[in-house]
C-alpha cells in the first residue's frame, strides 16, 4: 500500500483553518479558535432557547461544528484529531458562549474521554447555577451487547438524527425538561452499523499496519479505526445483507435493540466515512434501500444521503434507521416534522436564508473574557508543610514508577499511562515547591489549585477520571465545613473520598473487578474511610491491584488488544499499579 498523502501534515493547523471555514460558509457563526467553539452569534438566537452544546475529536467533519445554527446546535467544541476536547472547553462553551438562561443539553457521542470531559462540564455547569442536563447518544449495533458491556453502544451516524430533532424541538421553544426526553426517545429508536474497506490515517502520525486485506471489509468498524464485529470477504450486496441484518434481527438478543411491527415506519440516513465517492455512495444507497424494502418490507419515509458523521477520509459508509415513532408532544412535534424543520446548518445542508448572509459584513464577535471559578474560602484548615511532605512522597513514588507503569501498559494497552501519570505528577510536584505559588491552609482552597493544575497537565480517558475525581472531591470536603474552623483530619478526607467516588460513577461504568485504575482508587477510599488509616488504605489499594493480574478487562483499550494469555497473572493494570504506588508513597511519609 502506497504511503497516505494529504494536504497538510500540521495537524493542529489543519483543525483551526476548518473550524474557522465555518464562519465563512455560515455567517451566522462566530468562533473560538482558542478554546475551539464554533457558536452561533448572540443575535441569531431567539431569547430563552434552551441551548444545545455537542462536540467531539476533530476529524468527524461535518461533525460537530457543521451542525451549529440556527434550527441546530448552539455550540460545539472541536478537541484535536480523534480526541475529546478538555473539560475546561466544554465549561466555557456551556457558560460564556450561549444564552443558557432557559438551560443547557450538554450531549456529545459516547465514547469514555467524550462522556468523562464533557460530563465534567455539565457537573461545572450545574455548579455555576444552570439548569443542566447531560446526555451521551450511542446507536451502533456492530459492537454487540455481549462485547460493548458496560460502556454500551458507540455514538456513530445516528447521532445526527438525534442533533436534528433536539435542535427544531429547541428552535421550537422545547423546554429542557422536552428536549433532554426526546434525545433519549430518539436514541431509543436509532439503530447504526458501519463498514470499511480500510483503516484512515491521521495527518502528521505514522499510518497503521494493520491493513484491511484486498477484497475483505470490516463489518463495523468504528469511527476512530477501532475494530468492529468481523471481518468478511463479500461484495456490496452481502456487506448490506449482513449490516441491517445486524440492525433489525429480532431474533439476536445481542443486538436486538429496536423491535418493528408492520405499520412503522422509519427514516433513513446513507452516511459518507469521508473518502467514498458520491457515484459509489448513490449506488449504495440504492441498494441499502432496495434490501430494506425486499427484504424488510420497512417504508421509509425519508432517505437521506451525505457526508454527515466521517472518519477522515474513511473508505466506507455507515447505514442509520430511525423508527418514527410517537413523540407525544404534539401537533408539528413528531419526529418526521422536526426531521423537516428548517435549519441553517452546513453539515446538513441546509439552504442558508439570504437575512443570514447579510452577516458576512458584521463585526466579529466580542468575546467575553472567560470568568474562572473562583472557590469560596472554608474553615477546614491543613498545613501547608504536612502537605507538601505527605503528597509531595506519593507524587515522587508516581514518577519512579513511571518506566514499570509504562512497560505494562506497553504489553496491555496503548503505552501512554506512564508518561500521563508522570506529566501529572511533576506539575503538582512543581506546583508543591513553589515558593510563590498561592497555596494557604484552607483545604478548598489549596486543593483547588491542584485541581487545575491536573485539568491542564493530564488529558485522555485517565486524565478526565482524576480531573472528575477530585472536582468531586472538593465539594465532598467543602460539604463538612460546619461554619467552625476545623482541620483537615483523616475522618474528613475520607468522608470525602467516600463522595468522590459516588460522583465519579455517574461518569465511568468502572467498578472494582473491571481492571481499572478504580481497583486501587476504591479500596483505598473505602478503607480510609471505614478504619481512618492511611496505611491500612494503602495497603487494601496495593492488595487489590495485585488482584488485577488475574481479571479479565472489560473496559478500556485492554479490550481491544488481546493476546491474554501472554499478561493473565502477570501484568497488573497500569493505572491501579501506578495509583497504588502513589498511596504507598503517602503512607510511607505518614
């Protein structure tokens, strides 16, 4: 295979001109190129529309910026290639710009770095006093029931149906209350298979070895190369047979997720991966429909064909069905009628009115200089030396063990642990040791600074989890401040672990036994809390990661990788051993 070519191979500059294209193609739209929003302009917005944030990884154009405007979206938040934006992001996008005074629907696709930072930002929101609702769309079936376990099914092309109604409901004068309700319905009727002929490769990185061979296809493949249910040697005509058979088997209780009686009807969305031509797309479409009405009978009462959802430049399509069912709100609110709403969002194509284009000659777009949230003072007090000590031992143990960390997680998943928890670590190590920096002992206070410090240092799925856990962890202690000084004892950290670790469930399906980095993360808390021992904690979060060589993972990239029988019982997961060693680290200058 011939080495790929692109246009650009800066691929931070890449995503910056596409968003900014954006504001050229609708002038409806203003951007953030710092913070990567693409908004709609203060002017265009009817006041106390419920507002509507999505985003995502670049690299899924049109997806999510194609899908601001009018009748749409409010804002999205572009992270770089394939990758979920910052919490910090998101929060902005959610608090400086749009109108939320009637709420905001925080709803990006599900996947875990997507789920846990955007789901930071709702909990930010909904801590800044907004009206806050959070939902994560996932309509693929080519991962089934059995194998996607407790992250539950990929967001891929059907999302954009959901965006779609969401948006006219909203335009509409939808309450959030309607408009949180109906993404769900809308989820609950969407059924999403994709397919490749090849993996895509990212600007900038090395293409993958693992080839599609000549003549073969990937049943299912996701949108970020991740591998889908098998792959098949077949033409066009199977490939479709075995897809919606994948998506409207009754009889497969792994996949079975929208039921049919013969009166429904359904609309249908032919989505462009990115590099199918239009020739061969119209071709597939026809078939895909030709399949459902032989072999299904299923009318549909809409066909829609594009490039809406796309794996760069992907050499395949995915086949989305959303069955019209009653939404029972009303006259001009079924799906159909919200599907055929006006809109003026490019990603849809949607014909921009020419009151619209008269935008082109406005100013830009001032924008608001962002308000960091600043936390009130507490009367739970520490000292600032004990701290510096105690944390300071278990960061130094984190970046020794940083070359082990990343050597098992080289052998069980994608080898950035290591170098993540160590970036973490020193940068809260550097903060510890500056003299100048504004910490103080007031708990809230000093925490917070180390909150912020690991919200800008540590990014991925990891990041996101100890960023969530400790955002929740200040509130967990903030809530035990009686109005009376008091200090920071070993019963008020755990108590306030205890919360923290309740909080992150809401974000992470992760238990103790999904060989995790929560296998170290629970137990140490739990422990703290029930005995008041930092040893005794660290000792129960050490005894559990050893127990991690023996499970078998059910979520994260381990999944994925294989070969089991070279790591079973000998390999601890990554993230619990290096969290481990961090208690240890604790414990031993206790």
């Amino acid at each position: 295979m011939s080495e790929p070519k692109h246009f650009f191979t800066d691929p931070t500059h890449l995503v910056h001109t596409a968003l900014n294209s954006l504001t050229l193609t609708n002038p409806s739209l203003a951007l953030d190129l710092e913070n990567k929003i693409v908004f709609r302009r203060p002017d265009t917005v009817k006041k106390g529309k419920v507002a509507i944030v999505t985003g995502g990884g670049s690299g899924h154009e049109p997806a999510f910026g194609g899908y601001v405007g009018k009748g749409f979206c409010d804002a999205a938040v572009a992270g770089t290639i394939f990758a979920s934006p910052s919490a910090e992001q998101i929060r902005i996008g959610a608090l400086e710009r749009v109108n939320h005074e009637n709420g905001v629907l925080i709803i990006p696709n599900n996947y875990t770095g997507d789920v846990l930072n955007f789901g930071m930002a709702a909990e930010k929101s909904r801590a800044a006093g907004v009206q806050t609702e959070f939902y994560a769309m996932a309509d693929d079936v080519g991962v089934g029931k059995k194998k996607s376990g407790k992250v539950g099914r990929r967001g891929i092309g059907g999302g954009i149906f959901i965006l779609k109604v969401v948006g006219a409901l909203a335009e509409a004068g939808g309450t959030l209350e309607e408009v949180y309700n109906l993404a769900q319905f809308a989820n609950a009727n969407i059924v999403s298979v994709g397919s490749s002929l090849e993996h895509v490769h990212v600007p900038g990185r090395e293409p993958s070895k693992d080839f599609v061979e000549h003549g073969e296809v990937e049943i299912g493949m996701g949108i970020h190369n991740e591998p889908g249910s098998h792959r098949a040697k077949t033409d066009l005509k199977g490939m479709v047979e075995t897809m919606l058979l994948q998506m409207l088997d009754h009889n497969d209780p792994d996949r079975a997720y929208v039921t049919r009686k013969p009166e429904d009807t359904f609309a249908l969305l032919i989505n462009n991966l990115g590099g199918v031509s239009t020739l061969e797309l119209s071709g597939i479409t026809d078939e895909v429909h030709r399949q459902l009405n032989d072999t299904y009978k299923i009318k549909s009462e809409r066909v829609i064909q594009g490039t809406f959802l796309t794996s760069l430049n992907g050499l395949g399509f995915s086949i989305s069905l959303l069955k019209l069912a009653d939404t029972g709100l009303g006259p001009g609110k079924s799906f159909l009628e919200l599907l055929d709403a006006p809109a003026e969002a490019v990603g849809w194509a949607a014909p921009i009115t020419p009151s619209t284009w008269e935008h082109r000659n406005s100013p830009p777009v001032e924008l608001k200089k962002v308000v960091h949230l600043e936390q009130p003072p507490s009367n739970i007090k520490l000292d600032i030396a004990t701290v510096r000590k105690v944390l300071g031992a278990g960061l130094q143990r984190m970046i020794e063990v940083e070359p082990q960390v990343t050597r098992y997680d080289t052998i069980v998943g994608d080898g950035d642990c290591g170098i993540g928890l160590k970036r973490g670590a020193e940068a809260v190590l550097k903060l510890l040791n500056d003299s100048s920096a504004d910490l103080n002992s007031d708990v809230v206070h000093t925490v917070n600074k180390i909150v912020t410090v690991v919200e800008n240092t540590m990014d991925g799925t990891s990041g996101a989890i100890y960023a969530i856990f400790l955002n929740a962890l200040l509130h967990g202690l903030r809530e035990q401040d009686k109005g009376s000084e008091a200090p920071a004892n070993v019963e008020i950290w755990g108590n306030a672990l205890k919360y923290s670790i309740t909080a992150l469930g809401k974000y992470t399906p992760a238990q103790p036994g999904d060989r995790t980095m929560i296998d170290a993360l629970v137990p140490f808390s739990q422990t703290l809390s029930d005995k008041k021992d930092v040893h005794a904690a660290a000792k129960a979060a050490e005894e559990a990661t050893e127990a991690t060589k023996h499970m078998k993972a059910s979520l994260g990239r381990t999944v994925y990788v294989g070969g089991e029988e070279e790591w079973v019982g000998k390999i601890p997961d990554p993230g619990a051993y290096g969290l481990s060693e961090f208690f240890n680290g604790l414990a031993s200058a206790l």
